[in-house]
C-alpha cells in the first residue's frame, strides 16, 4: 500500500494530465456536434473492423469443420444424382411399360460415396500416385473409383486403417472404358506419359464422329456409374493401328488443384465380381 502511494505521489502530474484530457475530450465531443460526429464515425469505424477481423478469425478456424460438412453433403448428392439418372435411363430405355406399374419415387442408387481430402500427391515420374485421409476403416477398399467434382481422378490401388493410395489417370498403369457423349462406340482410357494435363482415347471406329470440345465420358465400368466426365477432345493423333482412331484429351481433374475428392462404393461390386470370378 506504501509503495502505491508513493508511486502516486510520484507521478501524480502524469495522472492529473490524463485526467485533464480526459475531462477536455469529453467536453469537446459532448458539446460540439461536428467533432461529437467526427467521434462516432471513427469510433463505428473501428468498432466494425473490430467485428469484421474477429469474423475472419472465427470463420477460418470453423473453415475444416465445414469443409468437412461440404463434402459429405456433396457425396449425398452425388449418390442422390446418380440414382435419378439411372432411374431416367431406365425408364427412356423401357417405354413399353405400363405408367401404372412405375414407381412413385426414385430408387436408391447402387452407389454412394466416400469424401475425402488430399493429403499427399506425387507427380514427380510417370508413375503417379495421390494419397488421401480415408481407408479401410472408412469402408475404403482396392478397385474403388474416385471422382472430384470435375471428373474422374483414378482409382484406389492400396489402402491402410486411415489412408488411401490412388493411382490417378496420369499413370500409365490406369486402363478405363470410355465413349463419346451421344456416341455407342467405346474406347480405352491411358496416358502416354508426356503431359499431365492431356490423356489419350484410343480404339475409336474410324467411322466415329468427332470434334474439338467434345466430352469424353465413362462407359461400361466394374467401378464408374455410366457418363462420368472423363476430359474433353482437343485433337487426333497418329493411332499404331489403322483401324482405329485415337485422340487427345483435356482431362476434366486439373490434378495441381484438386483437394477434395470422393470415392464410389458400389454396392453391387462384389456381388458381381464373385459372379465373373467364377466362370470356369
């Protein structure tokens, strides 16, 4: 108590000075308007950076959490998508059917999916790989398909309790059936290996109509629904056999961007592949 007083006894002409300012900016700002104006609207200036900068914060540390979010009601909606189109294809391919036997209500599709984030990519060789923060322990397993929300990326090659290895379209290993938008005529899927952002349809008729812009999309596929985006023609190329065409594509992934990505359970994958497994 001693000391306080003597720090105040001390330095009371320092407190007897801010006392004064005090006292004098308020009797500036309570009895004169223009500077009483000039007061709020810096004071409302900086009390609404105040609120906007401590927004920023809360938003950016909430920012996982609802990517997060984002992603799995991404995935619903993929697996919601996805069902209607195979209940339009379905019911275009059937028109003999009686409307009084159609169903009321869209059926749940064969595939839903895994939303997951990148966690590691290489792209340093031709054998490229992805590395994201699913696995089995997240119902992730080899053979699954894996889409961003441009098109495909590639497929599960190995997975541990937490983690999953893609191989992306850009490796050579990756093999995939593809077609043209509005065309029956399938085709093959690969990488020669040159350019990351270009991928190479091959085995087209030679008959087979196209041109620059055209999609390529998924065809028939043990782990891709039909008509997923795949790329988009930019050019034909000289093909090692005369029969067929193969051309250039623009890959719809831009592989130096993608961050979130999910991954296709099929539900009847191995329903089916036990079946083929088990022809003689």
């Amino acid at each position: 108590m001693r000391n306080l007083l003597t720090f105040i006894i001390r330095n009371s002409h320092w407190l007897v000075a801010i006392i004064l300012i005090v006292i004098s900016f308020y009797l500036v700002f309570s009895h004169n308007s223009y500077q009483r104006s000039v007061y709020l609207t810096s004071a409302n200036n900086v009390v609404g950076w105040f609120y906007e900068t401590s927004n920023k914060a809360t938003t950016f540390v909430h920012l996982s959490k609802n990517n997060k979010l984002l992603l799995e009601r991404n995935a619903q909606l993929e697996a919601e998508l996805f069902a209607l189109k195979a209940y339009l294809s379905d019911v275009q391919i059937d028109t003999l059917t009686t409307k009084a036997f159609l169903s009321d209500s869209v059926p749940v599709s064969q595939f839903s999916f895994i939303p997951a984030e990148v966690t590691n990519v290489s792209f340093s060789g031709p054998n490229n790989f992805i590395t994201v923060n699913k696995g089995s322990s997240h119902g992730v397993k080899p053979d699954m398909g894996v889409v961003s929300q441009n098109g495909v990326v590639g497929v599960v090659l190995t997975v541990s309790p937490k983690f999953s290895v893609i191989i992306p379209i850009i490796n050579p290993k990756f093999r995939l059936s593809g077609k043209l938008k509005n065309s029956t005529n399938t085709g093959s899927i690969f990488w020669n290996g040159k350019d990351i952002n270009i991928a190479q349809i091959g085995e087209l008729p030679k008959h087979e109509v196209f041109h620059p812009g055209d999609t390529v999309m998924t065809s028939f596929s043990r782990i891709f629904p039909k008509d997923v985006v795949i790329g988009y023609v930019t050019e034909q190329i000289p093909s090692k056999d005369d029969n067929f065409n193969t051309l250039n594509m623009r890959i719809a992934t831009d592989f130096y961007s993608v961050r979130d990505i999910l991954i296709i359970d099929d539900e009847y994958y191995d329903e089916q592949n036990q079946l083929e497994n088990s022809i003689p």
